[in-house]
C-alpha cells in the first residue's frame, strides 16, 4: 500500500514545516512576543492569530494551548481564516484536554479554512470525509488541495483513481507520474501499479494522461503562502502597526 507509507511521510514533513519554522532575520523570537503581546489589544486578526501560533508551538514563550485557543479564537471570530482552521484542530481533539471536543463544530471551522483556499484544511476535511464514506464530497476537497501541490492529497488521488475498475483510470495514472516526479526513491509498490496500470490504457488514454499530469498542479493559494511562510511576516506586521 504505496499511499499509506507516503501519506505518512509526507504528513509528517508537513507538521515539521508548521511547526519548525526558520527564524526571520531581525527582532529575536522573543521579543517578536513581547510586541505581539502589546499590540493584542488593538484587536488585529493577524496579531491574534499569530500570537496563537507562538503559543501554540512555543516560539519566544512558553507554549500554552490553553491561551492559544483563546488567541486563536479571538483571531477566527474577526475572519482569520487559518485561526478558524487552528480553532478546529483544537475542537476536534488536538492537544486533548485543552477544550472539550466538539467534532461536528471542529469541522466548520476547518471548512472556513478549506474554503478560502488552505490546502492542510482541505486535505484534513477531505480525510474527515473519506473516514465517513462521503467518497465523491472527499474527492472534491483532495482535488484541490492536490492541484496546490499537496502530497498527501495527491497520494490518496492516486491510489483510489488507479486501482482495479476505476473509472477513471487515466487520471490516476497522471497522478501516479506526479508522485514519482516528486519522489527521490519511489517505492515498489507504486512502480508496481503504474505499469500494471499503464498496460490497460489507450494510447488516447496516454496521451490525456500527459495533458492532465503536465497542468494538473496550478499554485498555491494566496492563504496556503501566508502559512507556509510562518514568522517571516511577522516583523513587517509588527513594524506597520507601531508606526
């Protein structure tokens, strides 16, 4: 099961990026709080929200889930849309006993973030999906997040479009090329099922194939950017609201 070893790896580089930024050059992480915490009155959605992050993961302060979810919340109640996807993180169970779970709630928030365009919450809403058998509504969300480049999403595609009686079998094996363009060490297994898969196409299918692996990858979202980019922000942010 080449999806499940790749989905794990891939998820786990995605945590390391949200978790384990790189410092910005300029003021120390520290002191980045300490401002950030002065400025929270002002009631900034992007201040709270980050505030949340540095106490979510304990940058420049001790980490402190419970006054992360505060921030985080304060944040998501002004439109942030990535402190919503955090706000249900923490409702459907991460960091267990911060808040009481509340999955069905948890996944409105998470859906404000998939909606306006981050690809971790609409791979986890299109996870929640698939757990619960919405097949088609979990297809939708993996599609665009994978058009975003999203590993993880792209992997599950893959799987379920080339296995045996797809319907759509050209489409995962577009996908199955994408992986391993992107893999250094593709593994067996799905060097296996793509020329197991490659035997029972066309060579129309081939071709349509082609056409959708070369375009099927568009760009980031403007709000899946602002998270990968983590504290880099955050000085410029700063620097704004105190001038």
């Amino acid at each position: 099961m080449f999806r499940i070893k790749h989905c794990a790896a891939a998820l786990a580089m995605v945590a390391l990026s949200c978790t384990a930024a790189a410092a910005p050059e300029g003021p120390s992480r520290e002191a980045m709080f300490s401002k950030m915490s002065a400025l929270a009155s002002t009631g900034n959605a992007e201040v709270l929200y980050n505030l949340g992050m540095f106490l979510n993961n304990g940058i420049g302060t001790p980490a402190d889930h419970t006054a992360a979810f505060r921030r985080f919340s304060e944040a998501a109640a002004a439109g942030h849309a990535l402190a919503a996807f955090k706000v249900g993180c923490y409702l459907m169970g991460q960091f267990p006993g911060t808040v009481p779970v509340d999955a069905a709630e948890g996944l409105k928030f998470k859906l404000r973030a998939a909606e306006a365009g981050y690809d971790l919450a609409q791979q986890d809403v299109a996870l929640h999906y698939a757990r619960t058998g919405e097949a088609a509504t979990a297809q939708r969300w993996f599609e665009r997040a994978s058009h975003q480049g999203d590993l993880p999403s792209t992997a599950y595609l893959a799987d379920q479009l080339s296995r045996p009686g797809s319907a759509d079998k050209h489409t995962g094996y577009a996908l199955l090329q994408l992986l391993q363009a992107r893999m250094p060490q593709p593994p067996k297994e799905l060097l296996e099922r793509m020329a197991s898969l490659e035997g029972t196409l066309s060579a129309d299918e081939k071709a349509a194939a082609a056409a959708l692996r070369d375009s099927w990858v568009t760009a980031p979202s403007p709000l899946t950017l602002q998270a990968r980019a983590g504290l880099k922000g955050v000085p410029a942010l700063i620097a704004s609201l105190e001038h």
